[in-house]
C-alpha cells in the first residue's frame, strides 16, 4: 500500500533527516506546529497503563503545551473522572496498533509519528489496510531516534532484534526534541513493575510484553531523568 505524508513541509525521511537549523531536526520542527506554542515550555507523554482517577494528574497534562499518546490510548471522557486528560497534539504508534475510538478523534489537529524499528530486520514497508486514506504519517527516521535510544539502553539494535517500546520512543523523542522544557511522564507501569512479562492497556485489553524489549533498561533510563529536575513522573 501506498504511504500518504503530511504534506505541510517537505519532509526527508531516508537515508537520515537533514537539520533544518543546527541543532534542531526536521521531525522537532513538524512537531512544533502541533503544538500550543511553537516553543513548548511544558511536554507531556501518556502512557496506556490503567490508573485511577485523579484530577490533580489529569489537569496538569492538559495543562502542558504538547502532549504526547502513544498507540490504543484513551482520554477523559466529558463529563467522565478525571484520569488521564483529553488533550492529544501528537500520537506515536507501530503497525500493531489496536487503534481506540480517541486515535483518530480531531486527526486533523494533530501529528501522527509511525516508529517503526523492525525496519531494521523483518518489518514490511506497509500501512495497515484500515489506515484512514486521507490521513497522512510521518514515519520515525531509525537513525534519529531508534539507534541513539538502543544505544542509551545498551541495546544492539543494529545486529540483534531488540529496540525500545513505543512509550519509551515517545517519552525520548519529547527529551530530545525538547531538553530544555519540563517533562510530565505518566502511564508507563514497568518503572514499577520491570519483571512483568504482560501488561494491562488503559483501553482493557493485554499483551505479553515482546521479547524484543528489555523493560527494566527502559525503566532504570526513564527514571534517572527524574533526578535532572526537568523531568517529572505522576503515579
């Protein structure tokens, strides 16, 4: 199947993406014309772990100038317990997508970024034949984001089949596209939990955890960037 591309900058997406001005990428500068601000003071990234109701948490994501879902995510329902906020500027996904009805809610206002680090190995270059036809996708560039992040996680994703979760992809492409704003990381269980083998979505459905992802590396990382001061984690 054809891929369909945003179309509102030409993006380059192979063999590596060009910097648009030193130090900022292509994808940080597609980013920033989905957000509140074109410079965002405040990010948020949203997990799919099931939580409670809380306010305080709900109020402060939607508080932020980006927020980031990832894969079958869900938002607050009006009228619904606060939970997990109902803002949504960017959405970062992988072909296995068990898509919920707040994917494609208002796909108009937001970007869509399809990591697909089995690219590397095995993966097909297609989308899923469900994929709205007149939605485009930005494909996450390998050698931007998957290779640093594996690095980062002691990971050797050139040679073996092993890269981050999608979670993990979003919350590192928030860091390093913004390292000087304020970082809210919510929804991501194997922090606490780094020895389960399956997992619960907020949306109600389970996986295993795939083999290709070493959990406990990934929350031993996101965790250490709490310690800088810029990033913060709601439970």
């Amino acid at each position: 199947m054809e891929r369909r591309f945003v179309s509102v900058v030409r993006l380059v997406t192979s063999p590596l993406m060009v910097d648009v001005v030193p130090a900022q990428s292509v994808m940080r500068s597609l980013i920033d014309v989905y957000a509140e601000h074109p410079q965002p003071r405040s990010v948020a990234v949203v997990g799919n772990m099931p939580m409670a109701p809380d306010e305080e948490r709900a109020k402060a994501i939607d508080a932020c100038d980006l927020v980031f879902r990832v894969n079958g995510f869900v938002t607050d329902e009006p009228g619904g317990p606060p939970t997990v906020g109902s803002r949504c500027h960017v959405v970062v996904f992988n072909r296995a997508l068990r898509a919920t009805k707040y994917v494609f809610e208002n796909y108009r206002r937001r970007l869509y970024l399809m990591v697909e680090p089995g690219r590397l190995h095995w993966e097909p270059d297609m989308l899923p034949g469900w994929w709205p036809e007149d939605l485009g996708l930005v494909p996450v560039n390998n050698a931007e984001v998957t290779l640093p992040l594996s690095d980062a996680l002691g990971l050797d994703t050139r040679r073996e089949g092993s890269w981050a979760t999608t979670g993990t992809m979003a919350a590192w492409i928030a860091r390093t596209c913004y390292p000087d704003a304020e970082l809210l990381l919510t929804g991501y269980s194997f922090i606490d939990d780094p020895n389960q083998t399956s997992w619960m979505h907020a949306a109600g459905d389970s996986c295993i955890v795939g083999p290709e992802h070493k959990i406990a590396a990934e929350g031993r990382l996101l965790e250490s960037w709490t310690k800088t001061g810029r990033t913060r984690l709601l439970r």
